[in-house]
C-alpha cells in the first residue's frame, strides 16, 4: 500500500484519516450571484462593485445549521473564506473597512462560524486569498477586474505591493491568533507563470511567502497548509478533476486533497444548472480516497445567508450514504490490490472495500484475492456475500462458470442494494 513519503511541517495524520471536507464561499459576490470572480469577469469598476457591499444584508444566516448539515453529510472539517479575490473580509479585521461588519450585516460573520463548526466537532480550516482586488497597494495585473482600462492603470502604476503584503501578512496574524485552533491554512493562488507584457502574475516573492510561512507556523505549528503560495506545503490541492491516480512530487507519493464544486462555481450562482447528481458526488469522494486523497467539497451560500436547496439535497444524499458506508472513507487509503473495472477499493488494516459503481449480474471476479478473504458482507446491511474459488481446470456445465487461478468470485444478489454505491467489506486473512 503507497504511503506519502512527503516531509512537511503540519499535522496530516488527522487529515488523512478524516479524508472529508467542507468548502464553503461566502461573500459580497453571493449578492450578484453569478460566480465568486464577476469582478474579474464583468470588469466592474469599485463604485459599481460597492452595490453588493452596501446591500449584503444575510438575515438567514444560522451558522448552527450550517454546521449541521455539513456534519450530517459527514464531514469532518471545514476551509471557509476568510476573504476571497474581491478583498471583502467576512470577519472584523483591524486593517480594513472592507468587512461585513461595515454591511448591512453589521456583525463578524466569520467567529460564529468557527464556533458553530467546532461545536459539532468538525476541524475548522481558512481560505485566504492573495490575491485582493478591492485593495488600494495591490499592483494592476493581468487579473484585475480594471486591467482594460489604460487610465485606470496609468493612475494606478505606483502601487506598492510592500505595503499590500504588510496587509497580508497582518491579516494572517489576525486570523491565526484570535480565534483558537485553527487545523487549515489555505491560500489562494499564485500565478507568477503569467505574463501579459504589461504586467506580470505574482509569486512567492510577491507574497514574501517564506516570511508569510514562519508567520503561520509560529502562530499554528500543527496546522496544515496548502501548496498555493509557490512554496511546498503540506498538500497538494487540485482542482475541479479527479487525478488518474496518487499524485506524486519527484515520483514520490503526497498528501493531497481534491476540490470540487457542485454545479462549477465556487460563489453562489443562481442561474448554473450543471449540478452533479448524488451518485456521482458519492464516486466522486471514493474515487478520491482510493487514490490516497481527501476530497473538500464546496458550498456557496447565498446573500441571505442559507445553503442552496440543490446543495442541501446533495449533502443530505452523500450523509445518507456515508451514515452507512463511512468505514471505507474515514481512516482508509488505497490499497495494492487493483479492483475489477467499474470499481474501487480503499483499504483500511485487514478490511478491504469494494465499491461498485455499476452492479454486474450475480458475479464480481476478484483478480489475486483467492485463498486470502476470511469474511465478505455488504457494508450496508451486514449481510453475508457467498465466496467461490473456482479450479480452472475442472470440468463445467454450461450453467457453472469457469474460473481462473487466484480468482477469488463473490456471489451478489441480483438486484442492487438501495443505495448510491453498494460496498462489499472483504476481511483479509490474518
Ligand atoms: C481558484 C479560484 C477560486 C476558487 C478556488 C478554489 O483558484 O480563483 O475562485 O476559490 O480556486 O480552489
């Protein structure tokens, strides 16, 4: 069985055995309600931006509900944004005004979160971006919502990005000292690859990111980070794709977690259709953690301050299914064994998962399990699965089936259990 040989700074072991987490983006953009990065992508100037600011008024938001419905789903940690591209800060943070406290919200949106996270035992992680459009220091590049306009820019190309990362890097401190524990550290993003001949992206010398990294493991030496600041981490984050396999760093095996959306957007969209059906969410979170991953599922809650209907129904079918299958995603990895098509395993000590993501007619054919399963049941009725290993060379009628060497056959009924993705428990020989 791969194990990640990576060394790094943070705590994984609780990472990689909780292996599922809740994204969630929440900010002034919920109110337009047409993707977190609208500034970017409609070009809005401050003034038209300040529209969502000046209406951002989350009457609904219970944060307790929030807690609720990602526990039930079966998560067990969550990564919120703390501020995201637009430079909106959801908690009361001593360097800016540009903070829901200053909304018609009038109140730290962030805090109640935390503790209403914590309460129902779920790890508690942030989202913080460099990136920061709203700030006045931040140089105009390529991304900025204002890179078309050459007046704009003209008046603006003395912007000290110094004076951006103090802002930063104090914020950081901010977050990592006033509200205890904190497990995750997530920045977002660097693009310092980026060139647009008048302007170039920003990386880890931007962002100062070996300074920013002390900063943070002084404040929260256990505290896990991730790889967006140009400079290691402790996990690899990829985004909206399942990897073929464990991702690897110079060949060698790391911890990583994949993110994904709903329906595509990260921020509330009212009007995206493309939202993923439970089943495939449920391959989706197996898929990942056969491959060794954790998978952080998001949420954009809208400008009321609720989760998305379509995002409840979705969590409330993965907590379905994770109330009876979590022994094949908390504590499991993948396994040496490679499952027959249309499947996965994940593997935790003695116990081997078998996750059928199509359910074939009567037989599953088991390549190199003969002789080596004491036990097998169904994960969600405990139920017993009969066991065949067939001699290759004996004699068969045209009504039993032929077998192959080291074969090991399990006999499964012939309809499919009512859930997403049936599991078969295998118990390997001591
Ligand atoms: C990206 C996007 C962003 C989203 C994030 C999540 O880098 O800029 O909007 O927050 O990825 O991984």
């Amino acid at each position: 069985m791969p194990k990640s040989s990576q060394k790094t700074g943070g705590d994984t072991a609780w990472f990689t055995h909780d292996r599922f987490g809740m994204f969630i983006h929440w900010g002034i953009y919920a109110s337009a309600a047409r993707h977190e990065w609208v500034k970017n992508r409609e070009r809005l100037t401050d003034e038209h931006y300040s529209r969502y600011f000046d209406h951002f008024d989350p009457d609904l938001y219970d944060p307790a509900a929030w807690a609720r419905e990602a526990r039930n789903a079966g998560m067990k940690y969550f990564v919120v944004t703390s501020k995201h591209h637009d430079g909106f800060c959801l908690w009361d943070s001593a360097l800016t005004d540009y903070k829901a406290p200053n909304t018609p919200a009038a109140r730290d949106l962030l805090k109640p979160m935390v503790e209403a996270f914590r309460s129902e035992g779920l790890k508690t992680g942030f989202y913080h971006s460099l990136i920061d459009w709203h700030h006045p220091e931040f140089p105009v590049d390529g991304l900025h919502p204002r890179r078309d306009d050459a007046d704009f820019r003209n008046a603006n190309k003395d912007r000290d990005i110094n004076k951006y990362v103090e802002y930063l890097h104090g914020q950081t401190r901010e977050l990592l000292s006033s509200l205890g524990r904190i497990d995750v550290m997530w920045f977002d993003f660097s693009y310092s690859g980026s060139d647009w001949g008048w302007s170039k992206g920003k990386g880890k010398d931007d962002w100062q990111s070996e300074k920013l990294i002390e900063l943070v493991r002084s404040l929260q030496p256990h505290i896990v980070l991730n790889d967006r600041l140009e400079i290691g981490g402790d996990i690899r984050t990829p985004e909206q794709y399942q990897p073929r396999e464990w991702l690897t760093v110079d060949g060698k095996p790391v911890v990583w977690e994949a993110c994904q959306t709903f329906s595509g957007s990260w921020g509330y969209y009212r009007d995206e259709y493309t939202w993923k059906s439970v089943d495939m969410l449920v391959q989706m979170l197996i898929d990942t953690v056969s491959k060794g991953g954790n998978l952080l599922l998001n949420v954009g809650p809208n400008a009321r301050g609720e989760f998305d209907p379509r995002a409840v129904e979705r969590l409330r079918g993965m907590g379905e299914w994770m109330r009876l299958h979590s022994r094949s995603i908390y504590g499991c990895t993948a396994s040496g064994f490679t499952p027959p098509p249309d499947c996965r395993y994940t593997q935790n000590g003695r116990r081997l998962y078998l996750h059928l993501f199509a359910w074939p007619f009567k037989h599953v054919h088991l390549d190199g399990l003969a002789g080596k399963v004491e036990y097998a049941q169904l994960l969600n009725d405990a139920s017993e699965i009969a066991m065949r290993e067939i001699d290759p060379h004996a004699q068969v009628q045209n009504t039993t089936m032929s077998g192959s060497a080291g074969t090991l056959t399990l006999e499964i009924p012939v309809r499919k259990p009512p859930v997403a993705v049936p599991v078969i428990e295998l118990f390997l020989k001591g």
